[in-house]
C-alpha cells in the first residue's frame, strides 16, 4: 500500500493507493498548533494500517506560511567584509513603479544579525585574502549574545570556490551543533550575490520549524509501526528523502501545489489534451499553472510573496501563481464601503461561519451555502454538518451596510472571488504570450469544480476537466512524483574561448553526486534519469535560456545545443542574431528517477474513490435543488446527481450540480458534462 497527505490551509487530504489498483480517499480538518494531528484524524478515518504500508509521500505548505507569516527562527547571517547590507540594498528595480508607498521586503535577518568576516575570494575561485578566524570568531560571539537559532553562511563568490565557507562551516559546527547551518554553496552554486544570498537565508529561516515538523512526522510514523520509506515532495515536481528535506527545506516552499500541477498535466494527457491549465481552489488559496505540451513550467527565480514585495529564491519552481481566494476567504468592506473577498482566511480554526466551530465572518464558502451551491447535508458526505442560518448571519453582517439582501451579497463574494481567480488564469496566460482558448482547464481542490466553469466562461475556455478524486487531487499527484534534485553550477564565459572537455568534467562531477543522492534514497541505477542543460545568453543579456545538451560539449554538442538556442530564443522572444557571439552562464542538471506511475486511466476494478454517502438505486439522480446563478434569473430548480453513480459516457447538461465526496461541480446553462472512459468529467462549456 501507499499513502500521500497533502496538508492545505483548511483541510488534510489523505489518499491511500494498494497493490490491485484500490483507492480510498479522505479529508480532515487541518490542524495548525499541530499538523500531525490532522494526519491522524486522516488515518484513523480510513482505519490505515500504517505497518502495511511501503511508501509514505508527503506535501505540506508548512514551508511557504512559516516565511509569508513571518514565524520562522531567530536567524543570523555571516557573510563576506563589507557586503552586509547586499541582502536589503537587494536589487535596484521598481517592480511597483506607481505606487507611492511602495517599499522593499523586509529581510527576515535584521541588520544587527548580519556579520561580517574578513576574508576575500574572486569570481574565479581565486583566494585572494584568507579566511580571518578573529573576525569569525567575533562575529560568532555576536551571534551568541543574539541569542540565534539558525545561521546562514553566504560568501563572496562561494559558488566557484566554497572552501572558506567550507570552514565556517566547520567552526561552527564545533561550537554550536545546536544551531541549524546553511551554507550557500550547499544550497545553491550560482551567481546574482543577493539572489543567492536570500535563498539560503530562507533556507535557515525555516530549518528549525520544518525540521521540528519532520520530527514529529517520523515519530507519528514509528508510532504507528511504518517501516517503509517516507518521501516529501519539492517545489520542482519531484520528491526527496526526509534527510534531504531537513537539510534543503527551501525546496519545499511550493510542495503542495506542485502535485496537483503535475496530475494535471497526466490527466491532461490521458484524455488527449496536451496543452491544460492547473486550476486548484483550496480553503485559503486558489493556484493556478500552464502545463503546455505536456511539460510543467519550470522558474529558476521565484518569489515568496510575490515579486513586487517578496523574498526571491534560486532553485527550480514549477510556477505557479497563487491568490487568496479560497472558500475561507474572508469578506470584508475597506474604509469606503467596497466589498473585498480576502486575502485573509478563516482558516480550518474557526473555519467559515457554517462549519459552527466559532466563525463569524462571512466567507466565499457561506457565499456558496447561501446561493445553493452546497448541499448543507451533504458536505464531505455528511461527515461535517453545514448551517444555513449561521452562513446568512454571517453574510448580513456585509449586505446590512450595503443594502443588500444576503442573497445579492453572495452574488457579489462569489462574483469577486471569480474575478480574482480568473485573473490568476490570465497570468499565467495571457500575460506569457498563451491564448488560454487553446488550453483546457483542468479543476481540481475542494472549490475548483464549484467555481471552474465560471471561470472558465469569463475566459473563453472551451473545456473543463474535473478529474476523479478531485477535492484530495493534491494528494493524489504525489504518488506519481519521481525522486527528483535539480543541481546548478556556474561557469561563466564565451563559449568560443572556453575549455569544453572542462564543463563535460564539470557535468560529469554533478551527475556523479547525484547518483550518490539518489541511491542514498533507495534509486536503483538502472532507473536513475540525468539531464545535462547549459544556460546561454547573447554576450550583453541579463538573462538566459536553459538549453539541453545531447552528449559531450567537447566531442561536437556545442554546435548543437547553439543551433538550438538560437531557434528557443526565436521561439520564446520572436527573434534571435546567430551570429552574435553566446556567453555560457550556468551548467545544470536535473537528475531524477522513476517511480512507480500512478496509474491515471484504469476505472474498472477500482473502488469509490471516497466513502459514499448514498444507496445504490438505479437513477444518479439525488433530487433537484433551487440554485442561485445570477440575480435577474433568481433561484433555478437544477437537478443534483451523484458523481458516484454516473456510469461511463452519462452525460448531463446543465444547469446543474455533479457531488462528490467534498466537492460539487456547478454546470451553468448549455454546459454539458460527460465521464470518460477513465472516470473524469469533461465539461463542453457554452461560452457566451
């Protein structure tokens, strides 16, 4: 048997896959003083017998909220002499460039616990002042005093020759083994000073958090009597070892997410839809994706909280945009009176009005109980009792001071909160140059199937996709995650003057220490998948392109991988100059190895995917029940069936409503769904 847990903002979603092809689903509330918790509650639902389990995947926004909430450890930084201040000068954009009150973020290490020591090596590796063990010694004791928990180590130029910070390393280890320590060199061998510095500042920033979380994970695991092996996933798409994690926890900032990205792109596939776009709604975000040709879109530079105001981070990211538009999100009016939905949440403590556990603001989930769009008995199949009354009281607190009816103000969150999510859409499309008509939407999250055609509608989106097990979706793409690490070195200079055979050797150094990781996580050789890319750029660019190598530079494959920048640059920017010379910045490589692939198609043999609430009577057809779509057609009488009970090739045409174990798919008029052969729905939308 394996097991995936993906921990949200609201809910914790369990998915449990055995050997012939089974698999059961569940969902518990998050538990935030102690996410463990939540996993348990999971556990116990389902009466898992962790002892008979082989693989345990996990995905958690542990990482992502501990720096947007700012809850991370007492950090400090020790850097080279006279660089202190590189990690707040930052860099010299105006990414807000109309806003008044614009001001940078705010580094998560104040200055006070940024230190200097003396020592000096060039951008070619070269010493050009010793490491100067007083000054070290200095800036530890300032540390001390501090009181820190965590440092960062990040020196000049470190990327082409780590040996001092090798040593600071070193001194502090001796000293301090209780301080959690990251050296740049470990987490990123790159250029860009301030780029490279924040990404291990934020990996010291959550090391002891994480690391606390992943002791307390293992300790629920032997508890339990698992003796299989425990993986969490990355940022990038594929899944390391708990050892890995605790040591690069960076690279889980987008762990959650990414999975639902990746089953996106497979359910994509199976149904002949190579070009998708990943729409997951949760409780407290909605996160969106372009996978195009069947491939997720990778960024080497990311920003936690955004790129106006956030803290940028130099490792390999599916991207993903994110808003706070959730079924917690909270609805409130600003200082004028304006209706605004988020990007506050209510959270799975107390949770939206209606789920009675101490919640008084009104939320886009009270929205949805209010106009019909939820079945107050038949939330999660019954498992969690929804009140109607507390959803209105709840919203009569915003449609009071607008003269509202609460009907017309759950017109208005809902309406707002799809305009923030389409917007999402459109970033992740329109602004990159992507018709998203060219793409299906593929919904997923416990919101994605209500809120999808909508969606999909303002946005001129021809086909909605809702894949089976759609509310626990996350949970699902993690068992497909390959073990995956991305490693990066630079090596800056002119192709046409630089040794070859000395990036091959390069190359072949980073493909021997990956093996090493692999095989530490329990890869076989023959299973193991290494990529060889170089990052190019036209000699004067800032930025570059990532571009495969097909054999050895030095016997032939530079011509080759040329040739091929120049058409990718065409490709990505409409034009390119051949006869420019090409600077090489940066050798990479991405190194992988197959897991065992989550089979997407197969609906035969397979049990439901989550408990089922009904009794098997021949019809789907649960009932009918008033909807509210719009506020000149009012309440419409549609027909609810359950998802459970629709045979391959049903079709219903809207409006309607689809249920299903936590979530519900809305079909507004002329929309017609029908299940494919492998159980998921797709939804032919009438676009206005």
């Amino acid at each position: 048997m394996r097991i995936a847990v993906d921990i949200g903002g609201t809910f914790t979603d369990l998915v449990a896959n055995g050997d012939e092809g089974q698999t059961r689903t569940t969902k518990a509330l998050t538990t935030p003083d102690n996410h463990v918790e939540g996993i348990r509650d999971c556990l116990a639902k389902l009466a898992v017998d962790l002892s008979a389990v082989d693989l345990f995947v996990h995905g958690s926004t542990i990482a992502i909220n501990t720096v947007v909430e700012r809850k991370g450890a007492r950090t400090g930084l020790i850097t080279t002499e006279g660089f202190r201040d590189v990690y707040e000068i930052a860099r010299g954009n105006r990414p807000d460039a109309y806003n008044v009150h614009f001001h940078k973020p705010e580094p998560l290490v104040p200055r006070d616990l940024r230190l200097e020591v003396r020592e000096r090596v060039n951008a070619r590796g070269e010493v050009l002042t010793p490491l100067d063990e007083a000054s070290l010694a200095r800036a530890v004791a300032a540390l001390e005093a501090a009181d820190v928990q965590s440092v960062a180590v990040c020196l000049l130029h470190a990327y082409a020759n780590p040996a001092h910070e090798q040593a600071v390393g070193r001194y502090l280890a001796a000293r301090h083994p209780e301080w959690a320590v990251s050296l740049s060199h470990q987490i990123v061998r790159e250029i860009r000073e301030y780029e490279r510095t924040s990404t291990t500042v934020l990996n010291a920033y959550i090391a002891p958090v994480v690391g606390r979380y992943l002791a307390s994970l293992e300790d629920l695991l032997a508890a339990s009597g698992f003796r299989g092996l425990p993986l969490i996933m990355q940022s990038n798409g594929g899944v390391m070892s708990v050892a890995t994690a605790r040591a690069v926890p960076v690279a889980m900032m987008e762990s959650g997410p990414v999975a639902g990205v990746m089953g996106a792109a497979a359910v994509g596939q199976a149904l002949g839809f190579a070009n998708v776009i990943s729409f997951d709604m949760g409780g407290t975000t909605a996160k969106t994706s372009l996978v195009r040709d069947g491939e997720l879109e990778v960024t080497t530079t990311y920003y936690i909280g955004g790129y106006a105001t956030g803290h940028p981070m130099m490792l390999p990211v599916v991207d993903i945009v994110e808003v706070g538009a959730g079924g917690g999100s909270i609805a409130w009016l600003d200082p004028v009176g304006a209706l605004k939905v988020g990007p506050r949440s209510a959270g799975a403590q107390p949770g939206p009005a209606c789920f009675g556990r101490g919640g008084t603001e009104p939320t886009v989930t009270d929205a949805n109980v209010v106009l019909g769009r939820i079945d107050p008995g038949d939330f999660l199949g019954g498992e969690l009792r929804i009140d109607r009354v507390r959803a209105e009281a709840a919203l009569a607190t915003i449609a009071g001071p607008l003269g509202m009816t609460t009907t017309e103000a759950a017109l208005g969150i809902v309406t707002i909160a799809d305009a923030s999510m389409s917007l999402a859409v459109r970033a992740v499309s329109v602004e990159r140059g992507r018709d998203p008509r060219d793409f299906a939407l593929v919904v997923s999250g416990g919101g994605g199937p209500l809120h999808g055609v909508g969606i999909a509608r303002d946005l001129g989106i021809p086909v909605v996709i809702v894949p089976q097990r759609s509310s626990v979706f996350s949970a699902v793409g993690l068992l497909s995650a390959p073990l995956r690490h991305d490693y990066v070195q630079t090596a800056l200079g002119d192709m046409a003057r630089l040794d070859l055979a000395a990036l091959d050797t390069s190359l072949d150094a980073l493909e021997a220490e990956a093996a090493r990781t692999l095989a530490s996580e329990g890869a076989r050789p023959d299973a193991m998948i290494f990529t060889r890319l170089v990052d190019l750029r036209y000699v004067g660019q800032e930025h570059t392109l990532s571009v495969p190598v097909a054999g050895r530079l030095a016997a032939g494959a530079a011509q080759a991988l040329r040739e091929r920048f120049d058409a990718l640059h065409a490709e990505r920017y409409g034009h390119n100059a051949p006869a420019e010379p090409v600077q090489v910045v940066n050798l990479r490589l991405r190194a992988q190895a197959s897991s065992a692939d989550r089979e997407w198609g197969a609906r035969d043999g397979e049990r439901l995917a989550s408990p089922n609430p009904y009794p098997q009577p021949s019809s789907p057809q649960l009932g009918t029940r008033p909807i509210v779509f719009d506020q000149q057609a009012g309440a419409v009488d549609c027909p609810v069936y359950a998802r459970e009970r629709l045979a391959v090739g049903a079709r219903v045409e809207g409006p309607a409503v689809i249920q299903e174990y936590g979530s519900a798919t809305l079909l507004h008029a002329g929309d017609v769904a029908e299940v494919s052969p492998q159980g998921h729905l797709v939804v032919t939308v009438a676009v206005p």
